[in-house]
C-alpha cells in the first residue's frame, strides 16, 4: 500500500520537540549514572516533564497517534506504540525502568474492563456467610504477631445493618484469611438504636499497636460516633474509646480513612450528600481534635463521594473513593483513584473500577468501600461490591497501576506478584483461544512443536513472554487476525533462533495481539561507516572508530539499536527519510554522551529509523 504524504498542522517541529524529549529523558538517564533507584525517580520526572510538554504545545494524543499511523504499516498506530515501547532494554540497566514508565503510562491510559473479578473472596464471617464489606488492609513484610495481612472489615448479608459490625481477619497469601488464633468477632456489636458501619484499620509504630476505628449510628438520637480499639497482639482488644461524637448530619465523619505520621492522626472522610471529601487531624492521644473539616479539592464534576481509603506512598497520598452520579447513591457507585502529590495539588478523579456489566456478577449494582495496598510496584486493590440482588462480596484486583488492575479469576492459582505468573505447556499442542488473563510468562517444553493460533482473556497493553525451554522445542505463531507477526508471515522460534518472543495485546477485546520479537542480545562491532546495514538480530552496536551511518536495513518496526562508543571517537547519524534525527540535521555522536538509541518506526520497502 503506498503510504500517504503527512500533511497538517503536525510539521516537522512537532516531530523534532517530539525526539527532543526523548534525548532529555536519555541525558536524565546518563545523569543519573547505574543507580536504579535514582534512575527511576529521574526517569518518572522525565516522564511527566515530557508530558507536560506535549500538552504545553496542544500536541493531543489522537494526533500523535496520527503521525505515527501515517509511517508505519497498515496504518494502525497503538501496535506500534507499544512495540517502540515495550521489551527488555539492551543497553544496561539504565534502561529498564524507562521502559516500565512508558509502558505504563500507554497501559493506564487504556481499558479497565479486566479490572472487575470473577470470583469472591473465600472469607467466612462468624455469621457463617461470605457477604464482607467495608475492607482495611495492611501488610507487615516480616509479619506482625505471625501474620503480614491484617484487615478490619463489617459483615453486611442483604444489607442487614445488625450485622454490620467490625471484625479482624489474617492472611500469610491474601487468598486463604481467618481469624487469629485465640480471638473471637466481632470486636463489639450493633448498639442500642443503631448499628456500627464503616471500619478502618491503622497501625502506630511507635506504639508497634493496631487500632480499629468504626462509625456508630445512634439512629433514635441522630448521633454519629467514631470509635476506636487498639491491640499490641492483635487478639486481645481494648474497650470502645468514643474519640468523634456528631450531633447532627451535617457534622457526620463517614468513612473515615486515617493514618498516622508527625506525630499525630491525619483522616480522610466523606461529608455525604455532594459535600465531597474532607481532612481532619487528631492529637497523638486521641484526645484533641485539631481541626476536623477542612475541604479537599477534588474536582467531583457532578460525582458525590461516599467512603474512601488512602495510604501514604513513594507518589503521596493514593486514595480510592467510591461515588455515584446525580441520581444514585451509595449502592449504585464506581471507584475512583485521585492523588494528592507531595505538593499538595491533586489530580481529578480516575476511574479505575466500575460496576460489572453482567447482571449476575456480585459487583453489578454498586462499588462500596475499598482498600488499596501497594507493595514495592505493585498494587492490589481489596474492593466491597453490592449485587443486584443486594448479596453483599468482598473481592480482590491488582496490577502494576491502580487504573490498570486485573480482577482475580481463581482463588487458587492467582498470584501475590503479578509478575510471577507463569505456565508449562508441554509439546506438542496446538493453543485455540488460550486464555492468559492469569499468565505472564509461557514456558514450553517436551518434544515438538507448539502452534498458537489464538490467545484470549488480555486486556490493551498486556504482556506475555513466550519461552522456549528445551533443545527440541518449536513453538509456531500464526499470522493472522490474531498476530501481527514480522513480514507478516508465520513465525517461529526455537533454541537456535529466538528463545523468548513478547506478545503484546494491541485491542480491548483481548484478542489481537503483536510479537516483539527479542533477539540473543547480540552485539556487534563496527569499524566502517553503515549503508544499508542488515541488522537483522541486533541489539547493540559498538565502535571505537569514527563513522558515518547512514542508513540500515531488514529491522522490525519496534526494533532497538543501541549505538556505544568505547573511545573518542564519534559516530555521524545522516539525516535522510531513512534516518530522522533530532533537528532533521546530522546528529553527532561523541563520548559526553556515551550512547544513543535507534527505534525502527518502519519496516520493508521504506524502512525508516529514528534516533531518540
């Protein structure tokens, strides 16, 4: 297909601002030298500077997509998108959380339809049933009294407010939870006119204590309370401590979400009825309330917020609050995340879980209460859900981003760390419509052949290594409707041609997915000046002479080079439509800058590179 002249108000300068924010977030990488953790930071800065740029210079995300549709084949951009993005960096360390930055940030801005799970929680409550709402969970990485997961939570059956009383439950998994050994639920029962609601879970370390905090509705006297009780072990509680009384609604702390740092008790909570999200804070005792109704500035639109959560994290404070449209109410509600940034400005409410579309699913009619725990990058999302026939469930999702998660599908086989999932699959078989919405990583083994036809259960920007593990093993993928595959061809692997090919889901429906085919890492040195060069099976290009490049050939549209020098010498990139280089001039190499990145952004007749 011959490929259309790019005209409009996307030019060569956009193009050119475009390849100087990559070259900055390369020099924030040098800068930052091989210290991951530094190198991350830099890296997430970079992220959010060229952002911030791209929206200065009214660049919007459906022209980019634009200009890059118009140079790669077939015209369909996000496959591209995500091959330029994706894989393993071959050059260093340095790299690689580069790399995790801008696949996630191509990954949040897609579909959350996996988000919801397909199966409950398992916990029984002491009334015998599954139906648990209003979660707060915390990790304790060396554990804490024999258990790392601790959550407070209410049984809720139907809805039935005598029961809504506050409880503790233990995890060594997060997949099998119980009670501690030696305490008996709940913590207090309904009181006399009322009920309980809303409980939250905080721990003192300076204390090394856990506190449960809940929300006493005094309905006969229209009187709010939050109370708490605290435990050194986690089996033996302290009597109810009234720290919060309301005479009226209108001064109600609903949903309180605490934490406690410098010193004192910071709490989240929703005032009710569109009054949005309020902040608080409370003396280190508990016993002084030093200010209790300060707004927070979230832009709700017409949303009304309706209980919350928050945890302190490396970002700031990450909450996840639950609100309905005009209309609705607590029990038709979705969840939402918003950030509040260590400068305090916060960003407008995302959604990252909604109501099940299936009409039979226990999270169908309404998003409750959720908890949102994040261990190193990993969140997970323990979420309360209301069903269409009010049965009340307590469930689980979790992700590399907390508006990309993944729903768990078994109790069973799900994973703690999402980036350890992975199966065996033993030659010869041929895979139809394989379902990998619990899988990361698919190791095949035996004698034979593998042919994968088809692959289901993914989500926009999923991403599933396949791994040839034995001498003679050949795994076959299928081009087609399914795979976009190189030279659009059938491809095969085997252990002397490419042990690990990605796929990555390129549609919401799961079912379209493009291979990034990862080489040996192989490396070559150069000595004279590049026409045409094959770099088939490249990864890396050294030289100590200097050079001239001038063009390349038989590279695969997503396809990394990375060009090092080893001594003084330089490296000249010549501008041409082979080969577009920052300022659409010669780029000079030379060793202040060590490296530079080439990324195929065309393959075949009209193959072209860009230097980033």
């Amino acid at each position: 297909m011959a490929r259309k002249e790019i005209k409009g108000p996307i030019n060569d300068q956009t193009l050119n601002n475009t390849n100087s924010n990559f070259i900055e977030l390369y020099k924030e990488y040098i800068e930052a030298g091989l210290n991951a953790a530094d190198a991350r930071k830099k890296a997430t800065r970079a992220v959010a500077d060229s952002t911030i740029a791209k929206d200065t210079a009214e660049t919007t995300r459906e022209e980019m997509l634009a200009i890059i549709r118009e140079q790669t084949q077939n015209g369909d951009l996000a496959p591209e998108i995500a091959q330029a993005r994706g894989g393993e960096a071959t050059l260093g360390e340095r790299f690689n959380s580069v790399d995790s930055q801008l696949a996630q940030t191509e990954t949040s801005l897609e579909s959350i339809e996996n988000a919801n799970a397909q199966v409950v929680l398992p916990m029984k409550n002491y009334l015998g049933n599954y139906e648990n709402i209003h979660p707060k969970v915390l990790h304790f990485k060396n554990g804490w009294n024999g258990y790392k997961y601790w959550m407070a939570y209410t049984p809720y059956p139907s809805g039935a407010t005598q029961h809504e009383n506050p409880c503790i439950s233990v995890s060594n998994d997060m997949r099998k939870w119980g009670t501690p050994e030696g305490m008996t639920n709940p913590l207090a029962y309904a009181p006399n006119n009322g009920y309980n609601s809303d409980t939250h879970l905080l721990y003192r370390a300076d204390l090394d204590r856990l506190e449960v905090w809940w929300r006493p509705v005094d309905d006969l006297n229209k009187k709010y309370y939050i109370v708490r009780s605290t435990s050194l072990n986690g089996v033996d509680w302290t009597e109810l401590e009234t720290i919060y009384t309301a005479d009226s609604h209108a001064e109600d702390m609903l949903s309180p979400a605490a934490i406690f740092e410098d010193g004192k008790y910071k709490v989240w909570y929703c005032a009710g009825y569109a009054e949005g999200v309020k902040y608080a804070e409370l003396n280190s005792s508990a016993s002084e309330w030093l200010f209790t109704r300060e707004d927070v500035n979230i832009d709700w639109g017409n949303l009304s917020a309706w209980h919350i959560d928050v945890i302190r994290t490396d970002k700031g404070i990450e909450m996840a609050v639950c609100a309905y449209p005009p209309g609705g109410n607590g029990s038709s509600a979705d969840l939402y995340y918003v950030l509040q940034r260590p400068d305090g400005t916060l960003t407008k409410p995302k959604l990252m879980l909604k109501r099940s579309s299936n009409p039979n699913a226990f999270d169908s009619k309404s998003i409750y209460r959720s908890s949102l725990l994040k261990e190193g990058n990993n969140y997970y999302l323990f979420y309360s859900s209301i069903a269409n026939d009010n049965r009340r469930a307590l469930s689980l999702s979790y992700g590399i981003e907390p508006t990309a998660l993944n729903g768990i599908k078994t109790i069973d086989r799900f994973e703690t760390t999402p980036s350890s999932k992975f199966v065996y699959i033993t030659a010869p078989a041929a895979l139809t419509n394989y379902d990998v919405s619990n899988i990361d990583d698919i190791f095949v083994i035996g004698n034979g052949k593998v042919t994968i036809n088809s692959l289901k259960g993914a989500y926009r920007g999923k991403k599933v290594s396949l791994i040839v593990n034995g001498s003679n093993v050949e795994i076959e993928l299928k081009h087609g409707s399914n795979f976009y595959l190189p030279y659009q061809k059938d491809y095969y692997m085997s252990i002397k041609e490419d042990i690990v090919t990605d796929l990555i889901c390129i549609t919401d429906d799961g079912d379209s997915w493009r291979a990034d085919v990862r080489h040996k890492n192989k490396e070559i040195f150069v000595r004279s000046n590049l026409n045409d060069y094959d770099v088939r099976g490249i990864d890396v290009l050294f030289s100590s002479n200097s050079l001239t490049v001038n063009s390349l050939k038989n590279g695969r549209i997503g396809q990394r080079i990375d060009f090092v020098l080893q001594s003084s010498a330089t490296i000249i990139f010549k501008y041409s439509d082979k080969l577009i280089t920052p300022n659409l001039q010669d780029y000079t190499l030379d060793i202040s800058k060590v490296g530079v990145t080439l990324i195929c952004t065309r393959e075949g007749e009209n193959e072209q590179w860009r230097v980033f």
